[in-house]
C-alpha cells in the first residue's frame, strides 16, 4: 500500500469509513471537516464559529504530518446557505495568506451533523523541497565549509579572504583560504542530508 493514513487526537474521530488525511507521496488530500469539537460534538452559532472550528480541526490534522495550512494548493468549501460567504471570507482569511489556495465554494442541501460548513484540502507536502532550497541558499550543511549565497548572486559568497565560487545547482561548495572554491558534486557528501 502506497497511501497512508493521518489522524490527530484534537480532532474528532471520523464518522463514517473514511480517514481524516491520506498522503500518497508528496500529496496529502484532507476529508471534508466539519464544525465538531474533539469530543464530536456540533460547535453552535453562527458561521464565523462554525468557520474557525473547520480550520482549527484542518490545523490539527496537518500538524501531524508536521504541515501548516500555507501547504494547502486547494480547498473545496461546503456551505448550506451561500448567504453566509462574506462572513466565512471573514475567518478564512485570518488563516490563510498570500498566495492563498485556489478554493471552489458551493451551496448544498445539507451537511452531515446539521452543519452549516464543511471544507475538504489539497495539500502538498513541500518540507524536503523547502531543505533543500534552504541549504543552496546557505544554510548550514555539513558538506565542507559553509558558502552563504545571498539572495540574487549568482555564485557563492565564500567568505573573507577566500575567492567566489559559480557552482551549478545540485553541487556543494568547498572553500579554500585565498583560493577558489572546489565545487563537488552531491555524491561527495558524506551525510546525506543535502546537496542534492
């Protein structure tokens, strides 16, 4: 089996066959979540309420995978009176930022639990990428000498009293004193954790 199951324990058990996340890869695709407290129970009032409990539940089944809602790419929004789309943009917005997930909104009959909101998620598991491009920006790497690349150069800045280098993506960069740098593919890495 290739997919796995994601659940949180601060977030009501599923109430049907279904998981609350499945990850495949790099994709995680989240059940629609309902306004339910952990213990099950419909959170009451209005659709600011019902909102923030939605996006707390989706929080929380993220942060098991150690995601954050800025991994969402879509979501699919499930109102049961479209009347109420100005005051969900209200709290929406307070949990998601620029660029914001590409989002479908629609009006149905009804909701399981007699809500008045369910969301469901794309989202994509970038955490490997977001490692990778820290350490070709300079972060510390345990690959030689550590080369912090600024934000527009195009080589590395080695350091004081030691030359540029212009290694191409995917190679680690080895400073020498007064010379320049000894660029090295991956496979010289000892750890593992980066360059490639």
């Amino acid at each position: 089996m290739f997919t796995k199951s994601f659940s949180s324990p601060n977030v009501y058990k599923a109430i049907g066959p279904y998981s609350p996340a499945v990850k495949l890869g790099d994709f995680v695709y989240v059940s629609g979540q309902l306004p339910l407290d952990s213990e099950g129970k419909l959170v009451e009032g209005k659709i600011q309420e019902q909102a923030y409990q939605v996006l707390k539940n989706m929080e929380a089944v993220l942060a098991e995978m150690n995601l954050e809602m800025r991994h969402i790419v879509k979501t699919t929004v499930f109102l049961t009176d479209l009347a109420d789309f100005n005051e969900l943009n209200e709290i929406y917005a307070t949990y998601f930022s620029d660029p914001y997930p590409a989002r479908s909104t629609i009006q149905v009959a009804a909701l399981p639990k007699g809500a008045k909101i369910e969301i469901e998620a794309i989202v994509i598991d970038t955490l490997v990428y977001e490692q990778q491009a820290a350490h070709q920006h300079g972060d510390s790497c345990g690959c030689g000498d550590d080369c912090g690349c600024g934000d527009g150069e195009e080589g590395c800045s080695c350091g004081e009293g030691k030359e540029a280098c212009d290694c191409k993506e995917g190679e680690a960069c080895e400073c020498k004193e007064g010379e320049e740098c000894d660029c090295k593919t991956p496979e010289t890495c000892t750890d593992g954790t980066c360059c490639g």
